[in-house]
C-alpha cells in the first residue's frame, strides 16, 4: 500500500513538473501563451484561485503546485536559449508541436468549461474573445519591434516583468510578443538564458505585482460568472491556437509537419484523458 501511494505522489509529481516545463517554455516563446497553456492543463482556476487566496488550503495548494513551479522555472532558465535557438531556425515545426499539443486537449478544457453547466449566452462572449484574440493576431504580425531603443532601467525592467505576469495569467496574450512590440524580447531573454541577477530581480517584482493583481481578479470572476469567465477563456485560447499556426503549403516538409501536429496531438489526447488533466 505504501509503495502504490509513493508510485502516486511521484507520477503526480512527475506530471506536474512536466506541465510547469511546457508553460515555462511557452511563457517565453514567440506567439505562446503560458495562460493559455494553463488552461489547457487543467490549471488555470486552481493557480489564479491559489495565488489570489493564498492562506486558504495553503499547505495542501503549495504541495500541489510545488512540482508545477519547479518545472516552470525548469522551463524558463532551461529552454530560453532552447526556444531561442529552435524558433530561429525550426519555428515552423515548433509552431506545429505547439498546435497539436494544444488541439489534444481542447476537449478537457471544454469539459471543464461545462463543469457548472453551459448556457448558450456563453458563446456571446466566446465569439467575442476569439475575434479579438485574432485581431490582435493580425495586429502583431503587421507591428513588431516599433520601438528598436530598448531601455533597461529599474523601471522598465519592473515593466517588462509585469507585461511577462499579465501574459502568463491572461489566457491567448503572448507577452514575448507583446516585448517584441517594444523591442525588449531579446534583452528580456538574454538576462534570463543568462541569469542576470540584476535584470531578474527587477523583472520578478514586476512579475509578481502582475501575478497578484490579475490572480485576484480572475479569481473573483470564476466565483462571480464561472460559465461567462471559462467560455471567454476559452476563445482566448482557441484564438491564440489560430495565432500560432503558420499556415500550409502542399509539400514533403508540410507533411511532415503535420505528422509532429498529429503526434504532439494525439500525445496530449491521451494524457487529457488518462492522467486526468481535465479534472
């Protein structure tokens, strides 16, 4: 009996630290949203709740998300030269992974929508939020890097941080391209795979004052209008899916292509359905 629950505690253990990876890599990833990938985990409304509450169920939350957050921070400091390095020469194939593990498990993240039941005015808003993230698609491949001066004083580097914050708890905003609108992706990305102590730490304030105050707001929302707050959510997430593809083309590489999407789907379909991440 004690050795099936330490096989338990270290699978879950193992899946959390596999699913801080991938929103850690996508928090810093050009066009990923690391909130959307939340929700496609089954964490979103656990973390904002978590973070928003943070002396409710603290001891139980923290051994929760401890392997999530580890595997988080895994992911930036590991994969910021890795994502740098394969979106430079491999962003194709890398946008087509992303796909698929995002398409798999779209039928938990409906199902957890529906949790609380489902109401057709729900799609108004859906309709909305899916629009809107495509707009904003469409805005950013016309705009980046308008601003080329990049500053790296304490005060823009709080900002920057609290840009990464908002995009890692808004669901379809990627704040790489929101830094690369500003020209501070590189400079954000270089203090990161580099770890400068200073930048990161003006960077983490920046980030955690976001965290907080958007935790608490979203928080406040799945207790207010669980349905109305999932199903805009969740066009956020389906528009950031439609701002990550890069399109098609009938050739030998598009096929191959499409069978890393079709993996990468299939993959997630299944750890959806049998490792529970839609409950």
């Amino acid at each position: 009996m004690v050795a099936i629950l330490i096989e338990v505690l270290r699978m879950n253990f193992i899946i959390g630290f596999l699913k801080g990876l991938a929103m850690g890599a996508g928090a810093i990833a050009p066009g990923v949203s690391g909130g959307a990938l939340a929700v496609i985990f089954g964490l979103y409304d656990k973390l904002a709740n978590f973070i928003a509450h943070l002396n409710k169920n603290f001891k139980e939350n923290l051994l929760f998300f401890l392997p999530v957050g580890i595997g988080g921070v895994a992911g930036i400091l590991v994969f910021s030269r890795v994502i740098e390095y394969l979106f430079n020469f491999y962003e194709i194939e890398v946008r087509y992974a992303f796909v698929g593990l995002m398409l798999g498990t779209l039928p938990s993240v409906v199902k957890q929508a529906n949790r609380r039941g489902f109401k057709n005015k729900y799609l108004v808003l859906f309709l909305i939020s899916l629009f809107l993230t495509i707009l904003l698609t469409y805005l950013e491949n016309n705009a980046v890097n308008i601003i080329r001066n990049v500053q790296t004083t304490p005060l823009y580097l709080i900002i920057y941080g609290a840009i990464i914050g908002f995009g890692t708890i808004i669901p379809g905003i990627s704040a790489s391209i929101i830094l690369m609108y500003i020209g501070a992706y590189e400079a954000v990305i270089g203090a990161i795979s580099n770890i400068n102590i200073f930048m990161l730490f003006y960077l983490g304030i920046g980030f955690g004052l976001s965290i907080l105050l958007f935790a608490k707001l979203i928080s406040m929302l799945f207790q207010k209008a669980y349905g109305y707050t999932y199903y805009t959510i969740l066009g956020l997430v389906i528009g950031s899916i439609f701002s990550i593809f890069p399109g098609f083309n009938l050739t030998l590489d598009y096929a191959l292509n499409f069978f890393i999407l079709i993996t990468c789907f299939y993959l997630t379909y299944s750890l959806s359905r049998y490792m529970g991440t839609d409950r």
